[in-house]
C-alpha cells in the first residue's frame, strides 16, 4: 500500500479495485447474490486479491530501495493506521449512533462501542459488532466486514521484514530466491489444506481452520492466510522480475482466460495465482497513459475502509423504503467516495508526510562528521 513510482498506474488500479468492493458488496448487504468473474470467482475477493498483489509488489520495492527495519515498519504503519482509526471513530461514533436501533443514548451508555473500538484498531477480530447497529439488515450486525483482510496484510508485511532481515548483509538475489521459496510454501499450504478439509469433511471429521500467533487474538483463517500470501509474494516476485519478464497486457488476460475455462480446480488456481498479479502489474504498467498520470489522488484506501459501514447504513434506508438496488449504490458510491476524499487529504496524506526518508551514505557521513 505504498506509494507508487512515477509514470506507472497502480494509483488508478487501487481505485478500481476498491470500487469493485464496494460493487460487489452492494450486492451482498442487499440480501442479493454477489456478481461472480473468472469461472465463479467473487468480484469484491478478486478484487482484494488484486490489491494484495499490488501491495507485495510495491512493499518489496520499498524494502529494496531501504532496506532498514524501522523506517520500513514506519512507513507500513503510517499507511495503514491513521486512516484506520479516524475511520473507525467515525463508525463508532457517528454512523453508531445514527443507525442504532437502540437510541443513541443507550448505544452510548454501553461499553460496546469501546470494545469494538479497541478492537478494530488493533486489528483483531472484534467481540461482535456495534450495539444494535445494521440487526435488521441482511448481514445483521456487521459493521465493517471489510476490514478482516488488513491483519493479513500487515502479517504479510512483518514476514517479508522477517525474511528482509534475515538475509540483511547477504546478496539480493538470495532474497528473490526466499520470496520464491515463500510462494512455494503458501501455496503447498493452501493446497494441503485444501486437500486434508476435503477428505475431513468426507469422514465427518472436524479441521482446525484457525491460528491464533501467540494467543494474543489475532484469529486467521488458514486457508486465506495461505491463499492471499501467494498473492502477494507473486507480486513481490514480479518486482524481481520486472525488467525480465515480458509485461504484457495480452498475457496476463490469456492466463485469466484459461483460469476461465480450464475444468481442473488446481490448474485454475495456479492460474489465478499468477495471472491475477501478472495481469495487475501489467496493466499498472502498460495502461495508456492517461490512467498512468493519475498521481497525487490515492482514494482507495478510504473507499475500501469506509464502503461497508456506508453501505449498511444506506442499505437500511434504502430496504425500510423499498427503494432499488441502483439507487443505493449511487448514493453508496458518492458517499464513499467523499468520505474517502476528507480521509486522503486530511488524514492520509498529512500522515504521510512524516514518513522517514532513507538518509544517503554521503549524506550520513556528513551528518556525522557535523556532529563529532
């Protein structure tokens, strides 16, 4: 989730990718089908599994280009939290109270909101949602169901730091080896996984689907943990292999044609697995350039955290009065998309400023001699 170099269109792609979200959800929170691509997929997981591509691609740039633990994690930090917990205050604190079913007094009054509070900023899985908020609606209590994917990200930020760190002094080239060797590991988990439910739901046997790192509450569902960890490592293999691979646009659309068509489950998701982030990373590319000049403008973080509780609220008006789908979501969008909007200018991209700059070794030398 960081920022992108010029000339490329990875800003214009996040967007898009975040308005899928919020297209697909649409869908959902109105108690309707999701619409599906790509052989069945849904359009709001492919949609996040295009952003966790694009995300291992441009945090391996980072850490490529700084190397250092600290200003890495105060980057990662400075991306993911300040929108998070403004984002998070608005929904406890202002779209709670509207949409309550309890009166905004008795929500209040509750330790509820605080608890859910806590516990969406610190990423782990919230104890419910918010008092009496969205009990009527199709996916009754939830209060941001987007926001179960971002702990898999920042898991994914600290074992590529781990690895980064691991291999500090050594070539780089073993670090593209280790990140192969990680894509390798996610998807041999994945599909061991994938394989032993199969066979346990066959005997009426129960699975653990769950780790839970050090007991702290930091729930994951394994198989997405492994199966978004493909998806980004690929990409941040493709950071390696940028200048080595053909990135073209036709490939990446031919891999997903065959992840189409293509009748075995596990040829279809090997093909999911690369074509997704080929495709992503190509397009981010080779767009025309007027998507690659879109800079400056970076919205889809505060559409992907402010959609869903947008989205329940104009849900929950829109079926108390019988009104469609189309209008709900033109509302949804421009809502969200304002909001988004106050986030990056006003929370976002002022937090960003403080991220820490990689001091040149002349320059540190400097620094040095100045300060005895």
């Amino acid at each position: 989730m960081s920022h992108a170099a010029p000339r490329n269109a990875f800003d214009f792609l996040r967007v898009v990718a975040a308005s899928a979200v919020l297209l697909s959800h649409a869908f959902a929170l109105y108690g309707l089908p999701e619409p599906k691509v790509l052989n069945g997929q849904y359009l709001g997981g492919t949609a996040v599994k295009v952003f966790f591509a694009v995300s291992g691609y441009l945090v391996m740039q980072s850490w490529v280009n700084d190397p250092h633990l600290g200003r890495y994690l105060q980057r990662r930090a400075l991306r993911i939290f300040p929108g998070l917990v403004v984002a998070t205050l608005v929904v406890t604190f202002v779209i709670g109270p509207i949409g309550t079913e309890w009166g905004w007094a008795r929500y209040l009054a509750d330790d509820g909101p605080w608890r859910y509070l806590a516990g969406t900023i610190s990423l782990k899985t919230s104890p419910g949602g918010l008092p009496g908020l969205f009990e009527s609606n199709p996916l009754a209590g939830a209060a941001n169901g987007s926001l179960w994917t971002l702990r898999y990200e920042v898991a994914m930020y600290f074992i590529l730091a781990a690895v980064g760190m691991a291999l500090w002094h050594l070539p780089k080239r073993l670090l593209v080896w280790a990140t192969g060797a990680l894509v390798v590991g996610f998807a041999y988990g994945f599909m061991w996984l994938h394989m032993q439910g199969r066979h346990a739901f066959d005997q009426g046997v129960p699975v653990l689907w769950r780790l839970e790192p050090w007991r702290f509450g930091y729930n994951f569902q394994t198989k997405d943990f492994f199966d978004l960890g493909v998806y980004f490592f690929v990409g941040a293999g493709l950071f390696f292999a940028r200048h080595s691979l053909p990135m073209r646009l036709w490939i990446g659309a031919a891999v997903l044609l065959l992840a189409s068509y293509v009748p075995s489950d596990a040829v279809q998701k090997l093909a999911l697995w690369v074509g997704i982030p080929y495709a992503a990373i190509a397009f981010a590319m080779r767009a025309p350039v007027i998507f690659r000049d879109i800079k400056g403008l970076d919205y889809s973080y505060g559409i992907y955290i402010y959609a869903w509780p947008v989205q329940q609220l104009l849900s929950q008006w829109g079926l108390s009065r019988g009104e469609p789908l189309v209008l709900v979501l033109i509302l949804s969008l421009i809502s969200t998309v304002a909001l988004a909007a106050l986030s990056w200018h006003f929370v976002e991209r002022p937090s960003l400023r403080f991220k820490p700059t990689r001091v040149p070794p002349v320059q540190a030398q400097a620094v040095a001699v100045d300060h005895g």
